[in-house]
C-alpha cells in the first residue's frame, strides 16, 4: 500500500476512476461491505498510534459516521474493479485509497490532519483484508466475464508532457473504453536498463502508479539518411485488452546551428559551426561531420581542405540528446 505522500502525489487532474463508471452485477451490498471490511472503530485510534499518528478516539467516534457513509460510494467502485479483466486486490485497494484519501478535503487545519490520519489507519484495514473479499469474488467475476470480443483502452498521461531532463516520475492511466473502470495494465518502457516502480508490489512498471523517468532518448533512421532523436516508446498491454502504444511526451531538445563563413570554397576553408539549445541558448557539444569524415568540433574554428565535390556537413551529438543537423548540403 502507498505511503499517504506517494497516494496524493498520484492524483490527477483527471480523476483515475471516473464517476460515470458502469457498476458491476457482481458488486452487491453484500461484496461491497465485504471489499469496504476494515478494522474495528474502537481500535482505529490505536492503530493510527501504531503508525506513528496521534488521532485521539475521541475524534474517530465523533466523524466515524460521516466518514463510513462517505466511503461507501469508493468500497462501490473497488467490488466493482476486483471483478474487473485480471484487476488484483492490491492495485484496486490502491486505487480506492486515492479517491478516499480526497474525502479528507471537507475538512481544514488539525480536523484535516487527524481525517488524513484516520483514513490511513481504515484503509490499513481495508488492505489487510482486500485479499479474502477479492478471492470471494471470483466466482461472480468468472460469471460475468465476456470474452467474445478484444476490449479496448482509454489511456491518458500525467504530466501531460516533460522535458528530457525532468527528474522525476510519470503516471499512466488506463480505463475500460465501455465500462470506464481502471484497469491494471502493464507498462513495457523502452530503456537501456531495468526500470523498478517502488510502489508496486513487484516492481514492474503497471498503470496508475508512478514510474520513475530515468532522462534517456533514443536513436531512430531520420530524413536525409541521418538519425533522429526521440522519445522513448511505451506499449501498454493488459490480458483481454487491445495493446497500446506511444512515445512519451518529451520535449526533445533542438540544436540551433550556424556556420561561419556561410559557403564553403574549392581549397582549405577554416569555419567555425556554432551549436546551441534552442531554448537555453547553451553550447551543444557535437561533431562536425564531412560526409563520413570528422572534421572538428561545434564551437570551435577547424579547417579541412575541399579537393572536389563538396561533402554534405552535418553534425551530431554524441550524448544522443540532439537530431542530426545537416548545416550545408553535398555540392553537386
């Protein structure tokens, strides 16, 4: 289960689990008060102090009215995602938990914080508890389930777009396109090396939780026989689900270029090829390429010698964070 700062980091903008949602048969009120089943009232204080929270009893039996009947429609929508395509307890407790956490809001100051507290310690109980009222619910699932045809997903992105250097994480959402309930799907990133989700239980990249962003483009053919820079691919797959797949949003940078004189002449030429980041206005180390030789660096005078036709110049990065550039096209 998420830590309280980690569930709500993860909210977004957009809700993860839309109130327009088609509930299903098998969330009766039955499974519903089995899904929502948490500790005992009487012990939720002493539970919270167990995490190190300082609640009071007090508090929890004056709100524990409000706060049970303001639950009731989040416990909804968790029988109706344990029952969900292949959906496991933890990741629709999860789930439930940020939209519980959001009760919290009503209200301000101290009440907020022993709510926020309070909730921590119901949705422990809830959790400890997920595995049985998910396993009693398979059999209702298996019932309901339709495999005729290949579902599909609705999908979207927070942030919504980061530059290539942002140090921090991103979250994928995915929803049934008919029944728009989240769905547990697995994220395959494009990367050198092994990326590890912390929050989720065995650490593979899943949707609606954080996936840390490790700065890392990628090399693709590009125009003029020359590479590209881009962003890396995700592909979303979940079993019953149509795949999905696209690049993240990334600003990738973009090299500003010139060169100095601006045309080139038959003999020894001494040029200077400025490269900056369109945006910071920073140096950009690169190569400057004739054709297949290297003639110099971005930045600094070099001077190479024309014998015949001219070669095309161009330059590359050799940190993979720029497109190749073509600064003057091959003589004909």
């Amino acid at each position: 289960m998420h830590s309280i700062l980690g569930i709500l980091l993860l909210l977004a903008t957009r809700e993860p689990f839309p109130a327009d949602y088609k509930p299903s048969p098998c969330a009766t009120p039955a499974a519903i008060a089995r899904v929502g089943k948490t500790f005992p009232q009487s012990e939720i204080s002493q539970i919270a102090a167990m995490r190190g929270y300082d609640v009071g009893q007090e508090w929890v039996d004056a709100h524990w009215k409000e706060l049970s009947e303001a639950l009731q429609p989040v416990w909804t929508k968790a029988a109706t995602c344990f029952v969900t395509g292949n959906n496991d307890n933890l990741f629709c407790s999860d789930v439930a938990a940020a939209e519980a956490f959001t009760i919290c809001n009503r209200y301000s100051g101290t009440d907020r914080e022993k709510c926020t507290f309070t909730m921590t310690a119901i949705l422990a109980g809830q959790d400890h508890n997920s595995k049985e009222a998910w396993t009693a619910m398979r059999d209702c699932a298996a019932r309901h389930h339709q495999p005729a045809a290949e579902r599909t997903l609705e999908w979207w992105l927070a942030p919504v777009t980061f530059g290539a250097g942002y140090p921090g994480h991103f979250t994928v959402y995915a929803i049934d396109s008919e029944t728009r309930v989240p769905v547990q799907a697995r994220l395959h990133i494009q990367s050198t090396q092994p990326i590890y989700a912390d929050d989720v239980p065995n650490g593979l990249p899943t949707t609606f939780y954080k996936v840390p962003w490790k700065p890392k483009l990628f090399r693709v053919p590009g125009a003029q026989g020359h590479r590209d820079v881009v962003a890396p691919e995700v592909r979303i797959e979940a079993p019953g689900y149509r795949a999905e797949s696209f690049r993240l949003p990334v600003e990738v940078p973009v090299m500003k270029v010139e060169m100095k004189p601006a045309k080139l002449k038959r003999g020894k030429n001494t040029v200077t090829i400025t490269a900056v980041d369109s945006v910071t206005g920073k140096p950009v180390e690169a190569r400057v390429m004739g054709g297949q030789l290297v003639l110099g660096k971005t930045n600094e005078p070099f001077t190479f010698e024309i014998t015949g036709k001219q070669p095309e110049i161009w330059i590359t990065n050799l940190y993979d964070r720029y497109s190749d550039v073509v600064v003057a096209p091959a003589g004909k």
